[in-house]
C-alpha cells in the first residue's frame, strides 16, 4: 500500500476507484467499504484509493470542542489500512481553507481531475465539502457530467446496532471491551513507550510498566483494571493493566497506564509495547494497605488467566 502526503502529491497513470472519509478506528463498517472498493478496482483493473484527512476535521472546524479522542493514532490507522487490501491510500491535511473546497470542486478538481476517478464508493449517509454540503444525492448529479460511478453501501449492523465510531468511543468511555472490540473486528490496542514510574509495583513484588502514550488525542478506556494481551519485541505474554491514578497510595497522583506482565522478567525502559485489550476485570479502587491491594492484583491476575 502507497502513502501519499496530499492529493497533490499523488501520482499515478492508471485510474482509480476512490472512497474518501476519516475511517477513524477502521471497524467492521468501515471494512466492508473497503473490501468492496477493493473488490470493484481490482476487477476492472484499476486502483483502489481511500483519501483520508489529518488532522480529524472536527478538531480543525470546532476547536473549542476539545475532548474528541480518537480511537487510533495516524500511525495506527495506516497500519489496519494496509491490510485491508487497498492500493493506497492519501492523507489530506485538513486545514480551514481546504475546509471551504465545495462539494463540486472536491469532486471535479481533486477526486476526479488528480486522482483520476472513476467510481466512489460510499457509505450510506456520507456528507462532505464546504458546510457538509455534499451528498449522495449531488454525487448522483455530479457522476453523469463528471464521468464517474456511484456505488453506495447500505448501514452495515450487528445485533440491529448501528456500527459507527462514535459508538466504539462510548464503549471504550464506558469500559464495555467486548462491544468495542465487536464493532472493531479486532482487540483495541494502545502502543506506548514504557517509561519509568514511582517504582512501587517493584516494592510491592508485582513489577509494572509504566506506559507513556505520545499522542494526546488517542482514547484512553474508563479507569480500571483490564486483562491485556501485551506484545514485547514481537512476543506475547499475558497482562493486567489498572488505569487510573492509584488511589490507594494518595488523592494527587497522576493519571497512568501501568501494565504488570505475567511470566516476564527483561528490562525495557524506552521500548515501545503494545497493549491489546481483552475484558474489563473491575473499577479502581482505593484499599486500606498496600497487603489488601497485593492481595487484589494477584485475584485480578487470576481473573485475567481465566479470560
């Protein structure tokens, strides 16, 4: 798969087939986009594009809307692209002036005359352009004068809910893993670098990582203690990770992520991890002692064997 910084900075001679969106968490909806856009252009011999948007344009439009947390980093959506099948894919940097390119001059001066278009594959209620202006309904007008197709995909379900991002972000806001991962079609996943702590995990003979996540807009699930799949230097070793700012050991402490890993001994400090989320095991809670708070990590661990 190709990335390219920028519709302008694409190049190619062949034509393409083309979604566009910000496919934020690339779940089970977005993939079924995908394999079909996938699908089509690989038929009839030509390209299969995605133009995506950096940053996510809520964040650029609405800026005094600041708690919208996304469910992967940039990095980490380009990684569930790439195996998706598709070609390659654009990220488009999203500022306020290409946020006043109206719907007609995305589609005729960038979709169709840069990239070469000549299909779009969409979702059911896609907008897009100046004011989310455009639709399907002037896709269907613009297809005819500006020789491409149109190819909508009806709501993709599970169990009648509808799949969307922001149903992942509440599951993870609420600690419901198992919805979240469903609607996913994979394990949510956080990747930090592991850096160092109060050291009390050490102290108290149940040595934790302290993971640092670089990206402040990455969604972080509702505080608690969660059994994790973690993968170091591409192994796997099982995981209890508490979220949250240890209350049994102050009121201030800062928020953190810290990840015990089961059967696991090596120094590494300032490596990146990778934490795949597999249930929630219970709320954060403060304990009278750190024996009492030993003798919950070891039944947390317990628990997270069984799951």
């Amino acid at each position: 798969m190709k990335i390219f910084r920028g519709i302008e900075a694409y190049e190619s001679n062949k034509t393409a087939y083309v979604t566009t969106g910000t496919f934020d968490g690339v779940h089970i909806g977005h993939k079924k986009i995908l394999k079909q856009l996938s699908e089509t252009a690989h038929a009839d011999g030509a390209l299969s594009v995605l133009v995506t948007f950096d940053p996510h344009p809520r964040k650029v439009l609405f800026p005094e809307q600041s708690g919208l947390q996304l469910i992967n980093t940039l990095e980490e959506k380009l990684e569930l692209l790439g195996s998706c099948g598709i070609d390659a894919v654009i990220v488009q940097q999203f500022t306020l002036e290409f946020s006043r390119t109206t719907a007609l001059s995305y589609v005729r001066d960038l979709l169709v005359a840069k990239v070469k278009m000549k299909k779009l594959v969409i979702g059911y209620d896609h907008q897009f352009g100046k004011n989310r202006e455009g639709s399907i309904e002037q896709l269907s007008e613009y297809a005819p004068l500006y020789g491409f197709q149109v190819d909508e995909i009806p709501v993709q379900e599970i169990d009648q809910v509808n799949v969307s991002s922001t149903k992942v972000r509440y599951a993870l806001n609420d600690g419901i893993i198992v919805e979240a991962n469903t609607y996913l079609g994979y394990k949510f996943f956080m990747t930090g670098e592991v850096v160092r702590g109060e050291g009390r995990g050490k102290q108290l003979s149940i040595p934790t990582a302290n993971i640092g996540i670089n990206d402040d807009d990455k969604i972080t699930p509702k505080t608690g203690v969660y059994a994790v799949e973690v993968q170091v230097d591409g192994e796997s070793f099982l995981g209890v990770v508490n979220i949250g700012s240890n209350p049994t050991f102050g009121e201030n402490n800062k928020p953190s992520i810290e990840v015990h890993i089961l059967n696991f001994d090596k120094d590494i400090y300032g490596q990146k991890i990778r934490l795949y989320f597999k249930n929630r095991i219970r709320d954060e809670k403060k304990f009278d002692s750190s024996e009492q708070l030993v003798a919950q990590i070891k039944q947390d661990i317990e628990i997270a064997k069984g799951i």
